[in-house]
C-alpha cells in the first residue's frame, strides 16, 4: 500500500506543476503579442 | 435540461473558438513547409503544450479516471509509462531529430537504415495513424453520446467536420494552436476538478475509509504480470510514434525540441496520475455516483438479457463506468464549470485526433506523393496534395468510425503493431548506429511485425502477455542472432543509407560537413 503521506504530497505538487505551466504558458503569449504590437 | 443547455453551449463556444483558429492560421500558411512543419518555429512551452494535449487523449483522461476506480491507483501509476517514455524521447531522441532536418518518420529511418526500412516505416506510420485517426474521430462521437447524450452519428458528425475543417485550412499551425487551447482547458479543468474534490472527501485520508480495498495498493486487484505487461505495452506502445516525432520536426531548435517533448513528459508525469487517481477514488466513495452506476449497469444487464446475450454482473459493472466521470462532474459542480469540463474532455480526444490527421497529410505528401509519384513536384503541388490529403483522409477516417465505433479494439491493435517493429530501430539508431547492423535491423523490424501480429492469436494461457511485449522479445531476438551472420556483407543499394545535412546539430555523428 502506498503511503497516504506521500500521495498527498505528490497531490499538491501536481497541482502546483499546473499552476507553473499555465502561467509559462500565459508568459509566452504576453511576449509573443507585444512582438507583434 | 438546464443543466445541458450550459454544457451545450459552452460547448458550441468552444468549437466556434477552433472554427475561428483555423482561419486565422490559415492566413499564415503559404508553404507546404508552414502546412506540415508549422515554419519550423515552435518555442519550447507551445512545444510542451501541443505534445501533452496530443498525449492526452480520451483513453488518458476520462478512460484513465475508469479505470482507477475500477482497479484502484494501479491504473494511474502505469500510465507513468507514457509520460517516461516522453521524457526519454525528448532528451535523447527529439534534439537528433531536429537536427537532422527530416520531416517524416521515414526520412529519419532512411538516413540511417536506407529505403527498405523507409518503406516499412512508412507502412508501420500510416498503419497506426489511420487506426489512431479512427479511434479518435470513433472517440468524439462515444464521449459526446455519453456525456450529452447527443446520438453518436451526429456528434461523429460535428466534431470530425470541425476537427477536419481546421487542419485542412490551417495544417500543423492549426492543430498547434488549437492544442493550445485544448491544454489550457485540459490542465484547468482537470487541475481545479480535482482540487475541489480533494477539498471535498477531506484529502486522501478522508477518501480511504469508502474506497474499495484495494484502491491504494501498488498493484491494485491485478496479478504483478498483468501490471507488468501493462506498463510495458504503455512504455513502448506510444514510443516514437509520428504524432511525438512531428512535434520534435516543428522545434525552432534543437534545444527548443528537447525541452519541448521532454518538458511535457515531466508535467504531465507531475500532474496527470495524480489527478486520475483523486477522480477515479472520487467516483468510488461518491454516494450520488455510485447509485447512477449501479441503476447503469442493471439497465446494461437488462438490454443484455434482451437481446438474448449472455453478460455477468461484473462485466456489466466494467460497461457503467463510462458514465463515472460526467455523473461525477454532474453531481459535484455547477453547470457552468461543468460545461467547461465536458468541454474539456472532448478537446483530450479532438486534439489527439487532429495530431494523427495532419501527421497522415504529412506522410502522404512526403512519402507517397512526392517520393514515388512525383519527385520533381512544385511546393505550390506539395502544399494542395497535403490540403486535400488532409480533407479526405479525415473523411475516409470518419467514415471507418461511423461502421467500427469499438475504439479499444482500433488502438489495441494499432498499439501492439507500433512498438515491435519500430522501437528497437530508433535505439540502434539513436545510441549504438553501425552501418554493419543494418541488415539485422531490417530484419528485427519484419519478424517483430509478424510475430505481434501472430502471438494475437495466442493460447489462453498467456493470455497476461500482449503482442507488443511478445513482438518485441521477438524483434530483439531476431536482431542479435541476424547481426554476426550479416554485419560482414556489403550493402545492397536499398539498404544503403542516406546522408542528410544537419546543421542544428553539430554533435550528430551523421552530420555531412
């Protein structure tokens, strides 16, 4: 059985690993729409 | 009703969205380049994106989430076997790729293995994309039948018409943006669903106590080899697959490419099993849900006992689970993050879908037309043959989903097909390439083809061992006993392979200077 520690760990970082994507994500649209202004 | 009418038109919106996408896209295509290889500008992050929405399908998503709360956690932990396999092709894979400046699959294997293997590459791609294509047009009209309950025929009809319409326009630049989108949607509704539920049944600890009882073990209610050959058919059945390269061929670089394919290995490895598993253990302690699935799997019994087939109560639990995850987001949210959901869920299946149909545009323009019928075609030619190649592959793909709508059965066999006859090849190529293995090579990649194809037919007893795994032993076997018997001979000319000028990467063995 795996520890439920650990999978709550593993819970809040995928969340978090969503967080940092999307605003990469939003980052690059920001840059790439000011080079095109 | 009302309910529907906000899933419905949050719905609508968004097709409308991807309608709009594409004929902004196609103003920016005037070459077959821009048309298969997107200008060959993709930052990294778009990368990422593009590569886990393609990943991301229908089996991954609401497929995934069933399967956990009919095994337990054991579902979400194998498919880790993707997102490794991922991370492996970006770092050590993707950069050679893009390197080398190819544009098919085929091109790659025939610069290192010459065209025989070319041309059993361009059987083995064009084999899994027309499944893929077909499982996925298949999966659009399954998903939206039985989450909106709109008829198969006409959701089949809706979403293939929108997903055909902009990749014909728009091509690969397209289906980037669009799977942009489809991320975005993706990773928000998924993310925010399972925090709200994690909230909700009071963490893990909460959710322990009403899950069955073997939800959290490693390998849930499955014997070790099952889970085994599962994980293995995961690791290879996708590896190196025409939707992953392509995604490698449209980098602006090579570190672009690597960073790309690897990075979304490594976010979807963090974020997708976990949040399958905190929604499929969701749907097990779920009171609302599990009563919909019981009243489900009696209506399937009866239908059954109907029609005068034979079906156990088990079995019939397994068909009920189609309806977990919309019941699930039904009973838990409002209608409309609801209605993003469902509109979540069809953009996992149409952005796998888009990815395989501009793939086979690729394929035929490159490795049918241009190779074979006319090589001295004009780029203006190249670009019209990929247009309409896109326009009637999709439609021939929707036509295959509307008369076999078994999406399972369609991926399965292209799976098992994929991995024994190609994967072995990329690693000779990638990390041990020799002129003198060549011969081995082809070999391996016949016999393991026809060996997967045979072991389908298996006896019961090994029925716990998939062709894949079996087409692969046999794939390796073949090619370590072929290899001291031909590593002496002298090249035929169709094995000879051909140099490519590759000025993205000066590391490359293969680089001609």
């Amino acid at each position: 059985m795996i520890p439920l520690w650990l999978l709550t760990a593993f819970h809040y970082v995928s969340l978090a690993s969503a967080v940092v994507v999307l605003a990469l994500l939003l980052w690059q649209f920001v840059r790439g729409s000011g080079r095109k202004s | 009703m009302a309910d529907r009418s906000f899933e419905l038109g949050t719905l609508g919106a968004y097709l409308a969205l991807l309608l709009w996408i594409g004929f902004r896209s196609a103003r920016q295509v005037k070459t077959s380049e821009d048309f298969t290889l997107s200008g060959r500008d993709v930052p990294w992050i778009v990368l990422l994106a593009t590569t886990a929405a393609t990943m991301i399908g229908g089996g991954a998503s609401i497929g995934m989430v069933a399967k956990v709360a009919e095994v337990g956690i054991a579902a979400a932990l194998v498919t880790c076997a993707w997102h490794l396999q991922l991370i492996f092709t970006g770092l050590f894979i993707a950069p050679r790729l893009r390197g080398l400046n190819v544009v098919t699959v085929g091109d790659f294997f025939e610069a290192k293995f010459g065209s025989l293997a070319r041309e059993i590459a361009v059987v083995n791609c064009a084999i899994f994309l027309i499944g893929a294509l077909a499982a996925q047009m298949a999966a659009i009209g399954t998903v939206a039948n039985s989450i909106l309950g709109i008829p198969y025929d006409v959701a089949l009809l809706i979403g293939a018409t929108v997903t055909i319409f902009y990749s014909t326009i728009g091509g690969i630049r397209a289906v980037v943006k669009t799977d942009t989108l489809q991320f975005v949607i993706l990773v928000f509704g998924i993310g925010t669903a399972s925090a709200i539920l994690f909230a909700k049944y009071g963490g893990f600890w909460g959710m322990e106590p009403s899950a069955s009882v073997h939800n959290f073990h490693v390998t849930g209610n499955l014997s070790t080899t099952r889970v085994v050959s599962w994980f293995f058919a995961f690791l290879v059945g996708e590896t190196f697959v025409p939707p992953y390269a392509v995604r490698c061929f449209i980098a602006q670089d090579a570190r672009h490419a690597r960073w790309g394919v690897a990075g979304a290995g490594i976010f979807l490895l963090l974020f997708l099993p976990l949040a399958t598993i905190v929604l499929g253990t969701a749907v097990q302690v779920d009171p609302e849900v599990q009563q919909a699935l019981g009243e489900k799997s009696q209506e399937i019994q009866a239908i059954a006992l109907e029609k005068g087939e034979k079906m156990s109560p088990a079995e019939a639990d397994s068909r009920a689970l189609q309806i977990a995850v919309p019941t699930l987001i039904r009973t838990t949210f409002h209608p409309a993050f609801a209605g993003i959901m469902v509109a979540a869920i069809i953009a996992a299946v149409m952005s796998s879908g888009d990815s395989c149909l501009s793939c086979l545009a690729t394929v035929v323009m490159e490795d049918v037309y241009r190779r074979h019928l006319r090589p001295q075609a004009t780029d203006s030619q190249l670009l019209r043959v990929a247009q309409y190649s896109t326009l009637l592959t999709g439609i021939a793909a929707t036509g295959c989903a509307w008369r076999f709508s078994n999406i399972a059965e369609i991926l399965e066999f292209v799976y098992d097909f994929w991995a024994p006859a190609m994967v072995l090849p990329f690693f000779v190529a990638v990390f041990w390439y020799d002129q003198r293995r060549i011969y081995a090579v082809v070999a391996s990649m016949v016999s393991g083809m026809l060996a997967s194809v045979a072991w389908r037919f298996r006896p019961p007893a090994y029925e716990d061992v998939g062709p894949a795994l079996f087409g692969c032993g046999v794939a390796v076997l073949v090619f370590f006993l072929v290899l001291p018997l031909t590593s002496g001979l002298p090249l035929l000319s169709r094995c000879q392979p051909v140099p490519r000028f590759s000025p993205q990467d000066p590391d490359d063995p293969d680089r001609v200077s």
